[in-house]
C-alpha cells in the first residue's frame, strides 16, 4: 500500500474460502462464497457479506495468548488493559502462556487446548501468530486479533510472511484483526452519553485519537476498529457490521490504502441503503493501473480521482482533514434530516455574516432569501436599517428581553429553511452568553438544524463549555469552515440516500448476445484496428459512421460513391493509436480524384512510417456537433472504470472529465456529465443547438455494459471523438481504439 504504515495488499479481489463439501467455490464475498445468483456476469459479488462481529466486541470469554504479569514486560500492560476491559464488557478473562500457572491471580492455561471453555475472541501475543492459528482453529476460536508487527508494513519478506499468515486464517475458518493493530477496540468508551453513536475504522491507531476524544465534548462512541495491515478483516467488513448497528448514527473512518475496491463498494452499498454516513479520510494513493500510452482515457484519471469519484459514486463522504472527519461525523451522526435544504445564516455583525455567507454559497450552500413577510416580521424585533434578507444581521442579539429568542423562532418557522447557522466571532458577554443560551433553547423546540460557530481560540468560555457542548441539538464547530464542510455533507448525505437505488440490484447476471458478437472480435494481446473497433461498438448498438475499408485506390473511389460525399479517409491499422499526428487522415474529399490521391498518399505515409495496415477506411462525413470522448481503462484497485470527458484534440490539453466504476445507473451516467467543466457546451452556446445529452447517456450506459460483460478480454476502449449531434439526433463515433487482454 503506497504511503502507509500499515502494508495493507492491495487486491482486486478476496480468495474465496474453500467450501467443506468440496463443491467449487463462487466468488468470495468478503471472504464468504457467494451463491452463483448473488454474482455478475464477470462472476463478482453482487452483495456484502456482514460479519458476526457482535462476539468480537462484545465476547462471552477471551483468551490471551503470552499473556504476563511480570514487571517490565510489554504484555504485561497489554494484559492488565484487557483484564480490565473484559470486566468492562462481561467477558471471563482466560490467560494463556506455556510456563506460568497464574497471570494477575487468574488460573493460567499452558495452551489454547487446555482452556475450560470454548472462547469467542483470542488475543495473540506472541511475535509470530501464524503458528497459533491452527492451535486456534482445533478450538473453535471464532475470532482473533494479532499485535505483532514486521509483516506487510516493513518490505517484501514481510509481505510474504503476512501473505503466509492469511493463508493459515483463511484455512482456519477464523476471523483476524491486524496483524500490525493495536488496543484501540479495547479502549474505555463513555456510557453515560445517549444518542446515535459514531463507529469509528482506522488503519492506524493515533489517526483516531481526535474522533475518540469526541467524548469529551459530549458525542457518544460506540466501536473502535483499528484494522492495521488487513490480513483478514478489513475497513470493509466493519462497515458492513456497523451499518447495520442500530446504535450507530454515522461511521467515521481514516483509510490510508483499501485492500478490496469491490468489497469496499458493496459495502457502502449496505451504508447507502441504511441510510448510514460513512465519513473517511482517504490518504496515500492506489498503486496506478496499466495504463496504455495509446489511451485518451487512461491519461485523464489518475487512481486518486478513481478512488474520489467511487466514494463519490456510492455517497461516501471524503474529507481531508482529522478535524473535518471529527467535526462532520459528529453531525451526521446526531442531525435529524432536513426538512429544507435552505442555509440562514444569523450574526450580531454584518461583516461577519457577509463573510460567512460568501464560503457558504462558494461551497455550494442554497442561501434563500427570505420572502418578504418574512423580512417584515423580522423588523419587528431589528431595526429597519440592517438587512434581514439572509444573511440575518441583528445588530447586536438582545439580552435583556424576549426579542432575541423571537428572532431565532421566526427565522426557523420560515418553510424554505433547513438549517440556521450562527458564526459567533469571540465572546462579548452578556451577549454571547444570551444568544448561545437563546439557539440551545430553540433547537430543542424545532426539528430543524441549528448550528453555531464558537470563534474564540480560547474554548473556556462558559457559553461554550456548558451551554452549547451541553447542548445534544445544537452542533457546535470552531472554525467556518468545519461548519461549511459538515453541512453541506449533511445535506448532500439526505439528498443521496432519499432516492438511493444500489446500482448491484440491476447489475446484469447474464451476457447479453451483443458480448457473444463482441467476442468473437477480440484479438487477445492486441489492439484492434480502427476497423474492428468500430465492428466492437457495432456490437453494442453504438452508432459508427457509414464506412467501408477498401485495400485500393480504384475500391476507394468506389466505397465513396456508395458512402456518400464528402467523406473521409483514414489508414487502418492495430499499431496506429494516434493518426493525425502521422497525416493519416484527410477530411472533406469531394471528388473521386481526392480520393484517388488521398489513399496513395495514406498508404505511402504507413509504407515510410513503417506501420502495417489492414486498409484504408472510407468514412462518411458526420455534421458538426459537441466532441466527447468516452471509454473504459483498468484499475488496479476496482477494475474496468468508465470514464467521459470533452474529446477530440482537447482531451489531453483540458483534462475534463468524469469517472465512474461499473455497475451504475443513467443518474450516474449524467451525474458525470455533470461535473464536467464543460458540460455548457453540450446545452449550446454561442447559437448552437442543444446536444442530444440523451444519446451521450445512453452511449455511457452502453460502454459501461461492455465493461463488465468483456472485462476480462478488453483491457482498455477509447471513442475520441464521439460526435454528439443536435438534440434527438443522436451520437456517433467517429473513431474508436480497443487493446484486448
């Protein structure tokens, strides 16, 4: 895993557990054989496995294995924070160690064989756990969770040890966290907090440590699960588990390399289908798929920006702070949904709620003005010369009488408004301490959002310490842009999940007779000619132009006739990846002598250049429209990804485009188009018609289909330009390149 700590592998897929009738196993479902209807038709999983993982936090009884209690020795702390935790959580403490017959005046066993019960959960001291895992298996161990580092994290001898030491768990049946984890799942959590709690993933132990710390302020924590180097159990089966937790209100996790892309998805999947936020920090990088220089498309994403736009796909929150992931976590977790998406922001400063709204709207916040019997009640209570549109400037909040309250009730009655938020600079008491009181007490009485910015470095303040952290319905930041952050991830969050369909229910599970006839075409090891990339998308009901190849001056002369003029012409061949730049294209012929001399030039330039051909292409001349480009590129985290973007000579030059990992649906296809910046020309600028975006989106979902039916025979497609026409014209690919596996 590139830039981590941890050595976490980086997989496409999980190796399926062997099934004990000796059957042939399906493909795994986070180490689980999935049943032959739950796969698509590459023979991946189509749902996420939820891991028991309820005897893991909270077991019946637990063995340490090299458990100690003599001074000095590092497990002698581990073993008296996990004596203390096993009281904690009602589980009976079983020492394990080869030489000792008592450990901290609990009987001690010589071996996991000798214990007098069957245990839940194994806690594995030792330097190297890989032989334990068998003396664990022979006793019905169902989980174990292993400390000792030296594996994956430090090189490559390391990696094959951690390579033997999944091998021993996957024929063990058990289940291991780590190696390479530490104490965290067994951390002290607070249980006098009530409310949805926030589950907590990390990859390492002290990136964690800001969210945990959350208790201080009053926000409930209910899991830890540091996952280290992901020999086994991996961020993806915790949130599977969490999301179905019915105490946990939002997931928060720090990633620093994902060991399944597939596993991962499924499993937001489950989140996104509960209605549960995930909020993660995503660092370090995926190691780079191959990419074919021949490719448009493999130069405009690079992995970062497949793993952002996959969260993205599936209503993951990336963030990019511990502060961010803290902060907005702890929203989620305890906001009840919008009843509005408008944003009010209220300030005793003007400059402060100008300033405020400014990074709102510039972060995407719907700030609506509020009407003007709005504005009208408002200037009962402030004075008519400061500006009660939104933002809301008091002048200053009223301390002495009811006014101020009256302002905050008002403003949360208007019907348009979601959430009110109050950017407080620095303390000024009374003031301050009137207004927080003021927002503590309506937020209890509304089922709208109330959140409030404490400006003040010091954070001693009572108004901050007792009344807003004592406070479970107002949400309370220390910088705006925390608060910005938060909010427009939890307004995006309930938008994504209202009508949240998983694209995995309509994944196909058979191969459609287009992939049959595409199969047919594939040449494995090569790249296909012009010709037969064209025939590929012909295939799938992707429009080419009228074209004929033609091996003579004399049958191009012919073939123009017969397509049409004008026409264009083009050398074929599997080599040739860019041929404009070797003059192998000429366009607007209108005469049989242009063609004439226009196949003699293209065939001298291959003969000179050296490239061999298949022939030379006769094309139709398509009219104008919007170019794009649209194509499939490997990577080596998710697999076939779909990529869109503004094509012809600017793709490389502008870089605009929009990824997705197949399966998705024609939202998805257009909420690509969406982020392009570009996507105004396809609605006409400058007096050209509107773009048949529909054609474009129905070409997306079409490539996609081809993605997943020939993923394992084509390695990359690449349509530049695909000319989008007129609205209700369609679209069609006026060049097309295919490298096949």
């Amino acid at each position: 895993m590139l830039g981590s700590t941890h050595g976490t592998l980086t997989t496409t897929s999980r190796t399926a557990r062997v099934l004990a009738c000796g059957e042939q196993a399906a493909p795994a479902v986070h180490g689980r054989a999935a049943p032959a209807e739950d796969v698509d038709v590459s023979g991946r999983a189509l749902h996420s496995d939820v891991p028991d993982l309820d005897r893991f936090f909270r077991p019946s009884s637990v063995a340490v294995v090299g458990a100690s209690d003599a001074e000095g020795r590092p497990n002698t702390g581990i073993t008296r924070q996990l004596i203390a935790w096993a009281e904690r959580v009602g589980a009976r403490l079983h020492p394990v160690h080869p030489t000792r017959t008592s450990v901290f005046g609990l009987p001690c066993c010589p071996s996991v064989a000798d214990l007098p019960e069957k245990v839940d959960l194994a806690v594995l001291l030792v330097g190297d756990p890989t032989p334990v895992i068998e003396e664990l298996a022979e006793s019905k161990v169902r989980f174990a969770v292993a400390f000792a580092s030296g594996f994956a994290e430090t090189g490559e001898a390391g990696a094959a040890a951690q390579q033997r030491l999944a091998a021993a768990v996957e024929r063990s049946g058990i289940r291991l966290l780590g190696p390479n984890t530490n104490l965290n799942a067994f951390e002290k959590f607070r249980d006098d907090l009530d409310g949805p709690a926030i589950a907590l993933i990390t990859q390492s132990g002290h990136q964690g440590r800001p969210v945990f710390t959350l208790q201080e302020l009053g926000i409930r924590l209910s899991h830890w699960a540091p996952t280290g180097n992901e020999a086994d159990l991996e961020t993806a089966d915790f949130i599977s588990y969490f999301a179905t937790c019915p105490e946990v209100g939002a997931i928060a996790a720090y990633v620093e390399g994902l060991k399944d892309g597939r596993g991962f998805l499924l499993a937001a999947d489950r989140a996104a289908r509960n209605k549960v936020p995930v909020v993660t920090v995503k660092v370090g990088r995926t190691e780079a798929g191959a990419r074919m220089a021949a490719s448009h498309t493999g130069k405009l994403t690079g992995a970062d920006e497949v793993v952002d736009a996959a969260m993205r796909q599936f209503g993951v929150i990336r963030v990019d702070g511990l502060d961010e992931l803290q902060d907005t976590a702890a929203l989620l977790a305890r906001a009840r949904p919008p009843r509005a998406d408008g944003v009010v922001v209220y300030s005793i400063s003007g400059g402060t709620g100008a300033h405020f709204s400014d990074l709102a709207t510039a972060a995407g916040l719907e700030l609506p003005t509020l009407g003007a019997a709005k504005q009208t009640e408002l200037h009962q209570w402030i004075p008519d010369y400061l500006s009660v549109a939104n933002p809301v400037d008091n002048g200053g909040h009223p301390v002495g009488d009811w006014r101020g309250r009256k302002i905050i009730d008002a403003i949360l009655a208007d019907p348009s408004v979601g959430v009110l938020i109050c950017p407080i600079t620095g303390p000024f008491p009374p003031m301050s301490d009137k207004l927080a009181q003021d927002l503590v007490d309506a937020a209890e009485q509304t089922d709208k959002l109330v959140c409030v910015v404490w400006g003040s470095p010091v954070g001693t303040e009572d108004a901050y310490r007792t009344t807003l952290l004592g406070s479970s319905r107002v949400a309370t930041f220390r910088t705006f842009a925390n608060c910005i952050t938060a909010v427009r991830a939890y307004l995006g969050h309930h938008r994504f999940t209202a009508n949240y369909r998983s694209p995995f229910e309509d994944a196909p599970r058979t191969l459609s007779p287009s992939a049959r006839k595409a199969q047919a075409l594939m040449r494995p090891g090569e790249q296909l000619s012009e010709h037969a990339a064209k025939q590929l998308l012909r295939a799938y009901g992707i429009r080419v132009p009228r074209e004929q190849l033609v091996t003579s001056a004399a049958a191009a002369v012919r073939a123009a006739g017969l397509v049409g003029y004008p026409v264009v012409m083009k050398a074929s061949g599997p080599q040739l990846a860019h041929k404009s730049e070797l003059g192998l294209v000429k366009v607007g012929l209108t005469s049989a002598s242009q063609v004439r001399d226009a196949y003699r030039e293209l065939t001298d330039i291959a003969r000179y250049e050296g490239v061999p051909l298949d022939g030379v292409l006769v094309c139709q001349m398509v009219a104008r429209g919007v170019e794009m480009v649209v194509g499939v590129t490997p990577d080596s985290l998710f697999g076939p990804t779909v990529t869109v973007g503004l094509g012809g000579v600017l793709v490389e030059v502008l870089r605009d485009a929009a990824v997705r990992v197949p399966p998705f649906g024609a939202d998805q296809a257009r909420a690509m188009l969406g982020e392009l910046r570009g996507r105004a020309l396809l609605d006409g600028v400058r007096g050209a018609p509107p773009a048949d975006v529909d054609a474009l989106v129905e070409v997306v979902l079409r490539v996609q289909r081809m993605a997943l039916e020939l993923g394992d025979t084509l390695a990359e497609l690449d349509i530049n330009p695909l000319m989008v026409l007129e609205r209700g014209q369609g679209a069609v690919a006026l060049d097309a390149l295919a490298v096949c596996h």
